[in-house]
C-alpha cells in the first residue's frame, strides 16, 4: 500500500469513529434495555474504547438491522482488521464450508456438474436456497443449528469471536474451539483434551502444554490450514503440496521437540491413515458389489434419487445417512466417524481415540459388513430361487455382474475385456 | 401467617438450636473417628455457626439413626427452608421420580390403572416395593446406584447439596448438575459445556456465560422447571400451559438477549422437535404394522408378559430396553437417546448434539428399522410360506391386520368400517 | 542394607551428580536448540536444582542415544527411586501390559501353552517382536499409538512423569490419569468427573472431593492395585485375597466415611458385578450353542486361525474385535465396554455409567444377540434344508451337538452321559 496514503486512511477511520461513537449514544438509551449482554460486552470493548460505536459496524439504517439485512459479517469486520481477513480466507475456515452456499465448492476430486446444482452456468450467485450437507433433506431449522451454527466460520467472524466482546482471553481459549471441533465426526476437543498436550495443558498451563492456538495458529495467525496435509475428508493432498505444509508443521512442533522425533510422530500419523483407509476401502468393494448383484436393500432404484446421479450407487465422501440401507449406513459411520476419528487421533497422539474410539470400530464395523452382505447373499438366493439352497450363479449373470463394475469403472476396460474372455471359454465349454 | 406468632417460632428455634448445638459436642467426641468428614464439614458450616448441631435433623435416637429409620429427608430440610421446599415441591425435581415410589405418577397421559399396580386404591402408600421404570427387572443394587442415586431428588435435598456442607460455592457451580444431568439419554451438561454459554463460561465467567443455575433456578428458586414447555419425555404442554412457560424463559433470556431474537431461538427448538418427532412416530407406525401381521421376532406373547398389558405391544415412552426384540431396542434408543439429544441440543444451542448425536442418529436408526423391517416380512414369507419368492397377502390376512388396527386404536372405527367395506368387496369381487 | 555403606554410596552417587552436571553443560549447547523444551523442563526440574544432568540418565554414548539404543526406562529412575520403583513392580501397572512384551503374561487363569507363543520355553525374552492384544493383528505404527502409549507404563516412568519436569503438580492432578484411564472400555475418568467425588473435587477442590491419586496411589504410594478386589478383566480374585485387598480399600474410605457406609457401598458394586456377569455368560451360552450347531456366520473355520486353538471357537476375556462374526462382536461389546463400565460405574459411584453407559447396554446387547442366534437359526434351516418351514431337529443331530459341548467342556462327562442315554432311549423308542 502507498505508504502516503495510511496518515489519510487513518484521519478518515478516526472520523468514522468519532462519528460513530458519538451515534453510540443514540443506539444505548434503548439498547441498555433491548440487548443489555451486547451493550455490557460493547462498553467492556476495545471497540469502545478506541470509539468505533453502533454504526461503524452496524450502520445506521435501523429499518435494515431489524429486518436482518445489515448483517456484520467477515467483510465489515475485514474492513479494519485486514490481516485476519486474509489469513482466514487462505485457510479451511474460510473456504466454501457454509451451508446452503454450496459446500461441495472446495471439496478435491469434485464432480464439476456438481457446482450446476447450486449455481447458474458460470455465476458465483447461488441458483437457489438450496439446503445441503450435498442434498440431504434438512429442514431450515436443522440447517441453522445443526450445520451454520459451525458452518457459518465461513462468512462471520462472530463464529468464533462472538458478537460484541473484544476479549482476547475467550478466544484464545481452546474451549471456543470445543463448540464446533467436536462430536463423533471430529472429535478434537476430546482427543486433545486427553493427549498429553492436553494433559500438561490443564496441569502445568499453556507454556509447557500446546493448545489448539499453540499448533493451528502460529504466531496469532488465522490461517487455521496451516501445516495440514490432507482435505477435510481425509484425503492426502498431492505429494509436494503435502511436503510444503508438512514443513511448516514440523517448525511448529520444533519449538518443544527434537525435529527427528516430530518427523516420526506425523509419519506415524501417515501409516495409521493408510491402514486405515484401506479398511474402508475393503468395505466399498463389498458394497459396490452388492449393488452389481442388486442386492442391497433397499436398491437405489427404490430410494428417493440423488439429485446429480439419479439412482445409481454413490458411496463418495460426503455419503448420506439418510435414504440409505442398513449397509451403507454402516460405511457411513466407517467413513466420516471411524475414520476420522483414527487417523485424527493418531495425528493427535490420542491413544484411545486411535485405538478404541477409532481402529476397533473400524475393524467391527468392517465385521457387521461382512456379516450383512453374507446375509443379503442368502436372501436373495432363497426369496428370488426356489427356496432350496443357494444355487450356483449362472455363467450368465457372471458376465452381466462383470459388465455393471465395468460401467461404474470399478475395474479398467482391459481388466474387463480379459475376464470376459474367460467366462466366453467357461460358457462355451459347458454347452 | 399470624405475625404475632413469629417471635414465639423464632424463639422456639432457637432454644432447639442451642440445645442441638449442645448435644453435638456428645455426637463429636465419636463421630470425629467414625465419619471424619461429616464432622469437618459440619464444623465448617452455616449450621454450625447458627448453632444447629446433630440433633436438630439426625434426632436423639441412635438405635433408629442406626437403623437407618431417621433419614434426613427433604421434610426434615424443609421445617427452616420453607420457600427452597416449596419451590421445589412445585418443579418436576419433587415429582415421582423415585424408582420405587410410583415413577409414572406425574406422567402426562398415563394409564390411570397403572396407579393400582403400586398403591392400594385411593392411598399414596405403595402396596410393594416395586423396582421399576415403569416395570424393568431391576436389581434392589442397580435401583440404588444405577437409579435412585438420582432419582432420590425427589425425597432429599443432599442429591444436590450433599450432606453435611453448606457451602454455596458447590451448588452454585454447574459442576453439581453434571451427576445426574448427564449421558446418552439427556447430555444436558455435555451440550451446555461445548455450546456458546458454556464455552463463554468457561473463558469468560458466569457473568458472560450463563449456567445452569442462571437460566434454570433464576434468583436462585428452587423451581427448577420455570420456562419448561414439555413434558420429561419430550410431549410438549397444551397450548396455555406452553405459552405461560415460554413467556417466564423469554423473561430470563432478556436479561442478556433482544426478546425477538430469543424468541426466534426457542422457536427453532419447537421446530425441530416437531421435526424429530415425526421421524419417531413414523419407526412406531413400522413396528406396529409388523406386530399386527406376527412378524416380530420375538412376538410379545414370547416374552415376559407386561405387568399392566399382558402380551400387547407396548411402545410408549417409558418403553422397556430388556426382553425386547431388535427393532423395538433401536425405538427405544431413537426415543429416549437420540429424540432427547436432538430436541435438548438445539434448544441448548449446540450443534453437534443437535445435528449429529441427534438428528443424524434419529436418521440412520430409521434406515435399520427400515432394513429390519424388510428383514423380518421376507423372514415370515420364507419360514411360514412355502419356502418359494414372498407369496401375495390374501384378503382374509389383510382382513386380519385391519381389526388389530382398529383394537389397538391406530385407525379409528369409521376408517376400520370403511376400509374393511373395500376389502370385503374385493372377497366378493374374487370369488 | 548395611548402615556403614550409605555414607559411601551417598558420596559416590555425589559424584556422579556432579560429573553429569558438569557433562549437562555439554549437551545444552546443542540442545538448546534442538530439543528446546526438553532443556527448559529439565532447567526447572528437581533434578537440575540437585546437580543431575543429562548424563546421569542418558549416559554419555550419544552414538547409542540416537540409535534408541539408551532409553530412559524405569529402571535407570530406578535406580534412585527405588521406594517408587518397588511399589510400582507390585502394582497392576508394572505388570505384563506392554503390547508385544507378552501381554497375557499375569493374566489369570491363562493358558500355560500361550507363553510359549512369545518365549523359548524357560526364558523370559520374547522370541518373536510379537504385536497383539492377545494376537491382534495389529501394524507397529497401531502398536505403538494405539496400544503402547498407555501401556509403556510397564518400563517406562515417563507414561505419566513424562520426560524432563519434575512438577509433581503434574503427576497429583487426576488430569494425567485421563490420557490412558478413558474411553469405551474403562472410562474411570470420565465416571469419577461426573461422580459426587469428582464434582466436590472440581467445586470444592481434593480436601473435600477426592480424586484417582487419594484413593489409589495413597500416602504417595506408587502401588495403583491397593485396594482392588479383581483382575483387569473383572474377575474377582479368590476370596483371600479379595478380603485382603478390601480391607485395604475401607481403610481408605474410613479417612472420610463411616466403616459401615463404605462398606456397603462397595459391597454393592459387589453384587452389580456378579448380576452383570450372568447377563455376559448368558450371551456366552448363546453364542457356544450357535457354533454346536454350525451356525455362525462365518464359523471358525473359515476365518485366520486363532495362533494357539486353531480354528476352535475362543470366547474368553481378550476377544478378538477383528475377522469375527456379528454376534461375537456384540459379546465383544458387552465384555469389553459394558460390563467394564456397569461394574466400574458401581464402585466409582456413577448412576449414569453404571445404568445407562453400562446396564442397558448390556440388556439391549443381550436382546441383539438374541434376535441374531433366532436369525442366524432360521437361516440354517431355510439354506440347508429344503426350504420349507425349519424342520425338527434330529436326534442324530442332537446327539452330535452334546458331543461338542462335552468336547469344549461346557457340560461335565456325567451330564454328557446322562443326556447321551436319554437321546439314545429316544432314539430308541422312535425307529
């Protein structure tokens, strides 16, 4: 920035200021009694003490405020404090989360028809209200509590810093983090909170035991992306963009630890993720299967359609919960529970979090798959057979089975050409 | 209350305490060995500096005190902390909730034979000492510890206050509800730590963040269910009722809150328990209809006949969790775990119970309950039919199913006659 | 020890002190910067106040060091703390719990012929790097997160010390309990937060609410078992020694609690324990009949053989959770989560881990179990059979099941001939 102009930027946002401290005074006399915590927090603020009042932020066309229209969110804010706005816009936080905005928009591996469901051809403005965690049907209630409660990181600093409390202690806190980084999809409130970071935390204070801040925002930083190495599903980024960020972890973690040691902790971290997504891998070749066959139960041909892919099988990662069959139901817990909740708490050095919260219910997950498709295999030889014993399946149906994971890419052309040609001989040596 | 006889009590009070206080030092020179810390306690109480010593709530009698026949109870607390008593009598913490004693005394819509089940007709005494939620075979141990430890709010002070300290500190601490305010089936205190209050709580303090005590025992009455708009299990109050309640909580909230955002917050909650219940009544509908045509696996009439309705099937609120079949454990976890959170979470502002251990599990339970559901009618075609593909129902059966419909009051008569109308035309129709 | 030595050791271990301190000054120049924390934890620590420097633990083959060659186990801080060091060898904590050492070693009632799966016969050194938890097949990475972190305990005094602080304001908060004693499976800390102990502690601080340290590690005791009437498992110990050890523990509750109230409190734990066994062995029966009868899905034979019973159904104490079958795994559940929690629950004094985390859990587990050894029974039939409704069983049949169950020793030779001769008359009697 021209460095003539910061004295004049700075005389007009004193202007501004005054101005609006000075407006201040007409929103308080009603204010103290309409919204008595947000005029307390105000009054306690290093907003009001540097006398930026109601209408710097707010404005002052009190017909739009009440009907909604004067939200203050990240731009108004972003407006004075423009390294926090960029930090945050560069990191996850910032990105494409808020629901009914379109969250598929920052997913890796996205399905570009996808950004049609919400968006005219070539336009940012969204098309429609559309209310999704990708197409689950939500109410506007539950999408208000349950999804932008957290989601709405994306577009309101009040996210994390509240509404009218200028308090750094709350925010520096790692109880603000609790509020959203919980719950059985991401627990790493919990998982830290009983780490031994956690652990030194609560007993020998912040200087000895990290804190969320200490590791995900660096020097104050608001890039919370900081040092992470895969997408919020998981999925690890690509090779050098993973070794850019796994740089910056390991400086991070270098203030406390021996560099080699770190190094080993996060690979660790890497193998357990690995292992991990093979077993959910495991589990999707059952259940891809089982579609081949027309197993499942119910087909998504008797299930409400996904509004991009109709009524084909769709087991990506942000699989819904509802709709769905008992199976699938299972992988989704696998995938957005188990999962997670083991490669972040090996990251995390959580050892009940990697171990039982985590592997085990992997593993027994992965169990009652097996054992429900075993089920769907009988049932469908009795109810659709003759009700004698499970009849050997027909070369034929090999070859239309065969076929069906060839369309949905789950084997290549090649692959497909080759075992046909093996079940051609079989069929025509058994005439 | 005569005025002129205040002074006579107060004197009478205080002879008791100082001749209370004065027996206490006979308690002292023993129990100093026996019960270490109730001495200590008491010696560091407001009773004892009133002077109110052993002998003022233990009595005299040391064969009954041994026995275990001089408990102090909440009428014994009650003679000096009338109002306390009284708020509490009026709030649901003093209503039937003693395993034991009648717990679906105070139930809305309760079955008033169920009375007669513990009391002889027209006494309050109960005829037997029934160990019950409503009916489960519990062991006298797990009704004390599991149960009653409790439950007992309803006959003692010391649930909360424990027993022989006075200090405010611990109840005043939100810490105290956490007890019994807690687990799968209501994680009132988990909600509230990881929501915005509790977080602020944490970081800020009460005056910031607001705890239980603040919204829930407002200038400190012991009426712990003011603003209240439902009943425990989540049936909300008639109309008036509701509306008396929500007008004394929007009184609280403004204390810190505009009341027309308030009043948009609470009203989400009712939406979205609305919402959840119709995911509820729709799982109900499925194993009623699979009771109607004896495809429940086991069917009632193989189980332990219900005390009140023989063989029936039984779904209502205080359904049971043991000699159950599978579906009807996963209504019981829909009801009483994920209903509760989902409800309890979003009027408590916090969205991973709300969303996730909420709503997602109210889902994903009705996706088993569905695939169970399919489960058990291919079952029943397959072992009771001919073994062949899933036979049509006939009339007759359809027939059948229509009048346990009608006896069970899911249909009323005059739908019961009209459909009944169609399928006997249809018997006529197919000769 | 001969008193005349202790001066002599005294000067000698002097010496060392110094010559370590003075070797100390060495190793911080480098280590300044490469392990920053460890030199500042160290610099705070007791043991840089009395002169002992890095080399007094690490030795001074720093060729070794970096090798891991040199750790720092219990037997270096042994080496001085040898009151510590005893007390922790006589405790459950220094007792064959690392993974991979032989974690089956103190269990009881093992099987003689699985030591021989990790030692030459006779030796104590393991033959083969061996990961399990009883055979797990577990990656070292899982190993050394999932299961070692916590259960390094056994040779290293860093599990809860942690490396280079002295602070016993550390160690003396329950806080650095919660890092291993958490979770499904044994979630003490959780149980004792939300206990009446736990809320005293966190509202009225340890002299009034005591914590895990107070009643299991008292007077500074590094013994962790005083006290405990029953194996990890939940296996009372014979009744000796149970008494031995409770006398122990009511010793303890005496500080605070009348004998005669503590003992009854503990006694009830008592008697959950054992109910709540029953409802496990009732499952356990379930499950042994199914495998008679060929009716697990999949039966042991066709899944990895077990290292030391082959392809024999094993339902004991340390479950496997991986390549089972569905019902094995909820046994898993109950034996492993629920039981632990109803019994730890109990003698912690936690209503909500004791009925709701536990008991109904392992009621609503056992109405699992129920209904899949009825799906998994019709099953056979309707597969192997002719498809028709499930045919009588034969006697021939019979007889061969009571054969299996007098193999596995589930009936004694005398009830397996006396039920043989029944079978056989009827045999007889029908031909």
């Amino acid at each position: 920035m021209n460095r003539f102009l910061l004295p004049v930027i700075s005389l007009v946002t004193s202007i501004v200021a005054l101005a609006s401290a000075a407006l201040a005074a007409d929103c308080l006399s009603c204010h103290r009694q309409k919204t008595p915590a947000a005029v307390r927090q105000w009054e306690a603020s290093a907003h009001a003490r540097a006398g930026i009042g109601c209408a710097a932020c707010h404005g002052t066309d009190h017909g739009r405020i009440e009907k909604g229209e004067a939200r203050v969110d990240l731009k108004v804010c972003g407006g004075c404090h423009k390294k926090a706005l960029a930090d945050h816009r560069a990191s996850r936080h910032g990105m494409g989360l808020h629901s009914g905005w379109g969250c598929t928009r920052n997913l890796p591996n996205r399905d570009r028809q996808e950004c049609r469901f919400c968006h005219e051809q070539g336009s940012e403005v969204p098309k429609s209200e559309v209310q999704c965690a990708r197409f689950l049907k939500q109410s506007s209630e539950m999408a208000e509590i349950g999804c932008n409660y957290c989601h709405m990181v994306e577009s309101s600093c009040a996210a994390c810093h509240t509404s009218h409390t200028t308090d750094l202690k709350i925010v520096r806190d790692p109880n603000i983090c609790a509020k959203c980084h919980m719950g059985p999809d991401h627990p790493q409130w919990e998982m830290w909170q009983t780490s031994l970071h956690g652990t030194l935390f609560a007993t020998a204070g912040r200087e000895t035991g990290p804190d969320c801040q200490t590791c995900h925002m660096p020097k104050g930083s608001h890039n919370v992306s900081v040092g992470i190495t895969m997408s919020s599903g998981g999925d690890p980024y690509p090779a050098d963009k993973r070794k850019t960020r796994r740089d910056e972890m390991l400086q991070i973690c270098a203030k406390c630890h021996a560099p080699e040691f770190a190094r080993k902790e996060l690979a660790r971290g890497d193998a357990v993720r690995d292992q991990s997504h093979a077993l959910v891998k495991e589990a999707e070749l059952i259940i891809g299967d089982l579609a081949d066959r027309g197993q499942l139960d119910p087909m998504p041909d008797r299930r409400p359609p996904h509004p991009l892919r109709g009524n084909q099988l769709v087991l990506d990662n942000q699989l819904l919960y509802e709709d769905t069959s008992h199976i699938e139901r299972l992988l989704f817990k696998m995938k957005k529970y188990d999962y997670a909740r083991t490669i972040k708490g090996a990251y995390h050095q959580n050892p009940s979090y990697t171990h039982w919260y985590g592997n085990a219910e992997l593993k027994m997950d992965l169990v009652d798959i097996r054992t429900e498709a075993s089920r769907l295999r009988d049932r469908q030889s009795l109810t659709a057979g003759k009700g004698s014993s499970v009849p050997a399946e027909t070369t034929e149906e090999k070859l239309r089975v065969l076929k069906k994971k060839a369309d949905r890419g789950a084997i290549s052309p090649a692959e497909y050409e080759r075992e046909k040609g093996v079940l051609l001989k079989e069929l025509a040596g058994h005439p």
